[in-house]
C-alpha cells in the first residue's frame, strides 16, 4: 500500500493515475511588492527628488493633517523613507516578517494588516507628536506585523519565545 493524502492506495492505482501538475501558488507576492512600492519611492523622492514623492507632500505632518485636511498623509507616510538606513532596516523586517505571515493570512488579509497597521502608526505619530513634526517610514506597520505573528505564533502553538523579552522570560518559566 502508498501512503497518500486520502488514506492507503494499491501501488497499480497510484502507478495508472494520470500525473495531475499543481501550480504552486506565490504567496509573497504583497510583500515584495510592497518593498518595490517603497524603494521605488524611495528612490524617486529621496534620491531623484521627483517633488511627488517626497516627506514635505506626502509625510505624516500634523499641521497639514489638522489645519488643511491632508488626512492621507496618515497612510502615504509608511511609504517614505529618511534615509538608506532606515529603509534598509524596515525593509529587511518586512522581509523577514512578510512571507511567513502572508503565507498563513493569505494576500487580502496580509495586505489589510499592513494597511491598518500601517494606519494605526501614522494615528498614533500623529496623536503623540507634536504639531511641527514631519515623520515617515513604515515602523507602524512593522510593529503591526510582529504583533500579528506573535499572535499567528501563539495561535500555531509555535515557540514565540525569542520575541519576549529577557527580562519576562525568567518570569514565565
């Protein structure tokens, strides 16, 4: 007998079945479009200063927000980056939090997680900055993102201990 998806099946079976290809499906693909979205903005507005795209028109300004109803700088501002540095850094988190998280969500819901996270930070720069702050980059949506694997993890009954911290740990054991 062959171990199959279904059961047992007799080897002469297994052997006559029509060979039936499954098209893998690729699941990270938000996530490496979102990190093209951001280095393609990066590059326009901080390296070839296209005026679009760049922290004065897009960024998370509460001035702009508040006095002139530029209520999207809340989201476009996860989008920009100050520095290649700091685009380094949230990409690479993106990168290494992405594909396992868009794998268990799926596309629609990763991409929903990322705005509303995204979102959620520029609220909360917004309500804890103050007023002449220009503020960019996707740390809002990053911190969004390691919360829902913490919980995805904790779901799974996974070993989320690496991501607390050394001083709770002692306390949890």
């Amino acid at each position: 007998m062959v171990n199959a998806p279904v059961g047992y099946q007799c080897p002469d079976c297994v052997a006559g079945a029509p060979r039936v290809r499954v098209r893998q499906v690729d699941t990270t693909s938000v996530t490496r479009r979102i990190i093209g979205l951001c280095v393609a903005v990066y590059v326009l507005g901080g390296i070839l200063n296209v005026g679009l795209f760049n922290a004065a028109n897009l960024g998370m300004s509460p001035i702009d927000i508040a006095g002139y109803g530029q209520w999207y700088r809340l989201l476009t501002a996860a989008f920009l980056h100050g520095g290649i540095l700091h685009i380094a850094f949230n990409m690479y988190a993106l990168y290494a939090l992405g594909p396992g998280l868009e794998h268990y969500l799926g596309s629609r819901r990763f991409i929903v997680l990322y705005l509303v996270a995204a979102l959620g930070g520029g609220v909360a720069s917004y309500l804890f900055s103050p007023l002449n702050t220009l503020s960019v980059g996707a740390s809002g949506a990053i911190f969004g993102l390691m919360a829902a694997t913490f919980v995805v993890g904790r779901q799974l009954r996974a070993d989320t201990s690496q991501m607390r911290s050394e001083e709770h740990t002692s306390e949890l054991q």
